[in-house]
C-alpha cells in the first residue's frame, strides 16, 4: 500500500506542474542551449525550459559535458519519467535539430530527444532513442528506424533534418548520415481520441524504468542542443556556355555569358524568377526597360523547356572561380531554391 500511496502521489505532483507550467513562454528559432549560463544545480527555465514530467530530479550538472563544463542532467523513477522541453512560437516548414546524449554508464538506461507530444500513449514524437539497454540509436517518425550501435558512458550526437510537407527526414549519428527520406508523423494530426497535436513543443526525455532493474531509476545528460529553420535547396543541371565542352570565360570580355538551366520531371526551370538568380557573383543582364536576358528554350532536346539567361561577364566575381567551377542559384516564383554548378576555364585576355 506505501508503494502505491508513494507512485499516487509522484503523479499528483506530476499533473500539477504541469498544469502550472502550460503556460510557459515561447522561444525562437534559431534555439540552442549548452547550458553554461545556468548555475550548476540549479534549473534551467530562464532559457525558457518548462517541466512537463517530474521523474527524480532535472538540474544543470558539471559532472560530464559535450563541450564546455555544463550538462542538462535528468533522473527518472520506475514509474514516472523525466520529460523537459521548450514551447516553439512557431514550427517552420523545414526544421533542424541536433543534440549529444550520454547515458550513465551504470545508471543510465535510455535517453530521448525530439518532439514532445503531451497527449496519447507516445511521449514523443520525430524523436531520437538512445537505448543502453539494447546499445542502439533510433528514430521515431512514421515508424521505427534503427540507426546503429551505441556504448553507455559515451557521447552520442543526433541530427535530424524534418522536411514537413514532404513528411521526410534525414537523420545524422555523430556526423554521419545514416538515412535519408524517412518518413515523419505531420507537424499536426489528432489522436485517437481527436485530441488535436501541434508539435510545437521540443525537449529532452529520461524515460521510466522497470522495477526490476538494479538502479531504480535512469541517469541521462543532455548538452549542445539547437533548433533551426532550414531552406530546402533543390540540386539542378546547369550547362555554362551551352555547346561547349571546356566552358572558356575571358573574365575582360565586355559581352554576356549564357547559361541553360535545364527542367526535370521534378524541376520547371521555366518558373525561375530571373531577378533571383546568381551566376559567380553575377545577376542576369538587364537589357531596355528592366527587361532581363532570359528565355524559354528545349536547349537539350529532351522535350521538356528550358531556359537560358545571359550574364555580364564583367559583373562575374574571379574569386567565385579560381576551383574551376561556376556555382548558379536562385529561387522560382514559388520561393523554392536551387542550385547548380558547371566547370569553366578562365582563359587570360589580350593585355
């Protein structure tokens, strides 16, 4: 009866910080935290973290770090998790995160770090699990992805880049990318009971313990943790100087540069907005009234239109050609982004 007197009254006391803290504030992005400007034992809320599940204990320790001399340290009970988490003002489209976790390596069980759904049976959602019982990193999106080995008492850093409306991700392990394109629950959905979720709060999990485990509880830290908005770049064929093999560019000339910047079945370079595209530093020539240098053309005879701008060369930027290649960006009316790149040859002018 102690015990579960002892548990009943664990998750009263959970129920009631959160209902104080559900009005937390709101952060920005970009967001990051190494939680060196917190003293050491104490919380870490001016930085605008909010408690949502109690669990043992949730402080600022200096016991081990990533980098500096700080960590977020969280404990959990048996029966009552550790979750932390700031709330976003707002969920871009494209979002990034990326954090480092250490599980202690005799206490340490297993530690979270993603998108912290408050309601239904799953905690978190577009997470990362560092499990140091199974000794493997995983992510939680559309279903499970296993992600490699881990080793308690190490550092494991995670990276996620979530791209919404396509509901992709691709996911980083300590620098390395380990999957591209995997499958990620909506940014809003509802639940099984129509509760309606916005996955505007972000944080950090211990995760509860069975009772049967030789430390009664998890010992997890948390370090480097950042959020960002990310612009999604499309990767497109770009021909400098169409018909020609070697690209010359004769940097005195006082004439234009054509370039062909080719469509694709997932690419209508017919929408490009000439007045965003860049050329080495070059913008596409205007010519009478504000007209620009750009037309349609089917330059590669594929039966999908192209099209083809002209450049000043006098406006081409030598030090964005010295490695022998021309990088081209821009944006289509749509605002969605691209970039190419072709190799030139600088060829000397007459002195």
């Amino acid at each position: 009866m102690k015990e579960r007197k002892r548990r009943w009254l664990w998750l009263l006391a959970a129920a009631m910080l959160v209902g104080a803290t559900s009005s937390g504030w709101a952060v920005s992005l970009p967001f990051e935290d190494g939680f060196e400007n917190t003293a050491v034992g104490a919380y870490p809320a001016p930085d605008g973290w909010i408690a949502l599940l109690i669990g043992k204990s949730g402080y600022v320790s200096n016991g081990v770090a990533h980098t500096g001399g700080q960590s977020f340290r969280l404990d959990s009970w048996p029966w009552l998790a550790r979750t932390d988490y700031v709330r976003l003002d707002q969920v871009p489209d494209c979002v990034g995160y990326q954090a480092s976790v250490y599980l202690d390596a005799a206490k340490g069980r297993a530690g979270a770090v993603g998108f912290v759904n408050r309601f239904g049976s799953a905690p978190m959602v577009n997470y990362f699990l560092v499990d140091g019982r199974s000794r493997r990193v995983m992510f939680y999106g559309a279903s499970w992805v296993d992600l490699g080995p881990y080793t308690p008492g190490t550092w494991c850093s995670v990276h996620a880049d979530l791209d919404y409306p396509e509901l992709k991700a691709d996911l980083w392990v300590n620098g390395v990318l380990m999957a591209e394109q995997v499958g990620i629950a909506p940014r809003e959905f509802y639940t099984s009971s129509t509760t309606s979720v916005l996955l505007n709060q972000w944080g950090v999990n211990a995760p509860s313990t069975s009772f049967s485990d030789s430390y009664w509880g998890n010992l997890v830290y948390f370090d480097d943790l950042e959020l960002w908005e990310w612009s999604k770049v499309i990767t497109v064929v770009v021909d400098i100087k169409p018909g020609s093999d070697t690209n010359p560019i004769n940097l005195r000339s006082r004439g234009v540069l054509p370039v062909a910047i080719f469509s694709s079945e997932d690419f209508d370079a017919t929408q490009v907005d000439p007045s965003t595209v860049d050329v080495a530093g070059a913008g596409v020539a205007v010519r009478g009234r504000g007209r620009y240098m750009a037309h349609p053309e089917d330059v590669d005879g594929d039966g999908l239109v192209d099209l083809v701008i002209q450049v000043e060369v006098q406006d081409l930027d030598p030090s964005q050609l010295q490695d022998g290649y021309a990088v081209v960006t821009g944006a289509t009316y749509d605002d969605e982004e691209f970039q190419g790149e072709d190799a030139v040859l600088l060829v000397p002018g007459r002195g």
